[in-house]
C-alpha cells in the first residue's frame, strides 16, 4: 500500500504499488481491480488515477457505514505500507467505440467515468460527461474534470434543480453511446429515458461492491436445487475432489488449499472468477451474460455448480 489519503470529505484514495517499484500491468478505462482488505473481505474498485501511472494503481472508496463493512475498513484501517493481495485488472465496464459519447456519473460513480472522459479527450472523440453529487464537498476529480474543459458539466443537486437526466440527454446525438455508473435510482431512471441498445450500465455500492441483483424464479429454482454430488478436477492434471450437496465448490477449493480470493458468496462480486478448463458449469451467478455463460469458459464457484459429472478448473 503505498498511500491512503483523503480525496474529499468522505471519500479516501487508495493507490496501491509493488514494494520494489516493478511496473503493474496496463489497463483501460472502466476496468476493475480486486483488493482482499482482509481475510474474506474482497472488495472490487473502478481502477481511477492517471493510466500513465505504470507502477502504480489508484482506486477511491466512499465511506458507507450502513454497507457490508468493505468502506469502514479501508477508511479506518488501511494504512500506507500496508500489504494487501490485488488482483486485476478486470474488463468488466469496457469502453466501446461510438460516433459520440455521453457519460454520466453520480456520486462515486464518477470513478470509471473520469477515466473514460479523459481517454476519449486524448483521442480527439466528441463526449459530454455529467457528473451529478450533492454539495461541492462531496465532490472528487475536480481538478481533473476541469482539465477536460466544456464537456464536463458538474450538477450539484443541492442547488440545481434544473439539469435533470432528461436534460442532459436531450441533445445527446441519436447514434451515440451513453455510458453510466452511480446509484440504482439513477440507473433505472436511464433505463426508461434511453434504448437498451445505447446503455451501459454499471452500478457499485458507496464501498465498491457490486449490489445484488435479485434473481429470477427461474434462477432462485436452480439455486435451491443443489443435491447432486459432482467432481472438480483442480487444474489439469491435478487433484480430483468431490463436491457434495450443500456444499460449495469454492469451499472445496479452500479446503484443497487453492489461493482464491472470495467476498460475497451470493455470485455477485466476480472476486472469485475462476476459468473452466473442461466440463460444463451450472451457472448461477448474476455477472456472466447469456452469452458469456454459454462459451463455459470461467465460472464463480461461491455459487454455481456444475451440469457435466466433472469439472475442470484452471487453478
């Protein structure tokens, strides 16, 4: 850990770094990073600082003392020099190419959107962005948002009333894409102003950990039935164990010693990606798209289990 400092009144920066200054691999705008805060609490964090930055990686979490812990902790107990496990980066909010760009924020969110803004700024590619919080002391990146000069507008809801979402799309050309990360209330808002075919979407609680999607019938049916036994071969070649009934194949995982990082359990975080050499998994997360789920390439053993009699995992 090499520096924990306050960005705003209730938001700190993390910027994480290898003791002996080795560079860190490069990332793109929107990507994620795993840090294990502690044992069995895995937080994800939109990656934020300067991508020029090669040996380093910044991420900022706003306190949340009514979420699941994640925030309080990196607020109160992370400390410079501290030694933390980090994985990523992951691609999981990937910036797509457009004629135009709209992209909005609110809150926290504004974390994998600065970084989108400033890389389609290097590009030469038109983008507005609206970054919407309550109360300039709330608000973080100004500095940098100000760089990007009149296609950034800052909406502070407790004195504008006026720039709604509707507004902010109202004169948003017909063939862009527009790009949005912050509370669920904004993101359904969206959803009913904007085409399906034009979102992106992406919501994270205050502490980065993505909020939980409820699942479908279909799904909660699927999760409840568990009572097949199967087999999970730990990498090619390796160690077969059996996965009983009510029993994880995560679990199995720790058990055999397999270091993988973990958080939530409910198939929501993606801390426990883990890629699927052979077999076909049962998925059950709320991550993988359709499409995704059918290539069976990665699974999250926290919750899915598995169609074939044996899996394969890359471990």
């Amino acid at each position: 850990m090499r520096e924990v400092a306050p960005l705003s009144a209730n938001v700190v920066g993390i910027t994480v770094a290898f003791e002996d200054g080795r560079p860190l691999p490069a990332w793109e705008p929107g990507d994620h990073i795993d840090i294990e805060l502690e044992s069995g609490l895995t937080r994800q964090y939109s990656l934020c600082g300067p991508r020029t930055s090669a040996d380093s990686w910044t991420v900022a979490v706003r306190l949340d003392r009514a979420g699941r812990g994640g925030s309080v902790y990196a607020h109160e107990r992370l400390r410079a020099g501290a030694s933390v496990r980090v994985v990523g980066p992951r691609a999981k909010f990937a910036l797509e190419e457009a004629a135009a760009h709209v992209l909005i924020a609110g809150g926290i969110g504004i974390t994998p959107i600065l970084t989108m803004a400033e890389y389609l700024a290097e590009q030469g590619s038109p983008f507005r962005l609206y970054y919407f919080d309550r109360g300039p002391e709330r608000m973080v990146f100004r500095e940098r948002l100000a760089a990007l000069g009149s296609a950034v507008v800052i909406v502070d809801r407790a004195v504008d009333e006026v720039t709604t979402l509707a507004v902010a799309l109202a004169e948003a050309p017909e063939d862009s894409l527009v790009y949005a990360c912050g509370p669920r209330r904004m993101l359904d808002e969206l959803a009913d102003l904007v085409g399906s075919e034009r979102l992106r979407i992406e919501d994270f609680a205050p502490d980065g950990s993505p909020l939980v999607v409820a699942a479908t019938d279909d799904e909660a049916e699927g999760a409840a039935d568990d009572a097949d036994e199967f087999e999970v071969q730990l990498g090619a070649g390796g160690s077969i164990h059996p996965v009983p009934s009510g029993c994880s194949v995560l679990d199995v995982m720790l058990k055999a010693g397999i270091d993988v990082m973990w958080s939530c359990r409910e198939g929501n975080c993606a801390s426990c990606e883990t890629p699927v050499l052979e077999g076909e998994p049962d998925h059950r997360d709320v991550i993988l798209t359709d499409e995704e789920k059918a290539a069976n390439d990665v699974m999250f053993p926290c919750v899915s289990r598995a169609r074939s009699r044996r899996l394969v995992l890359d471990v």
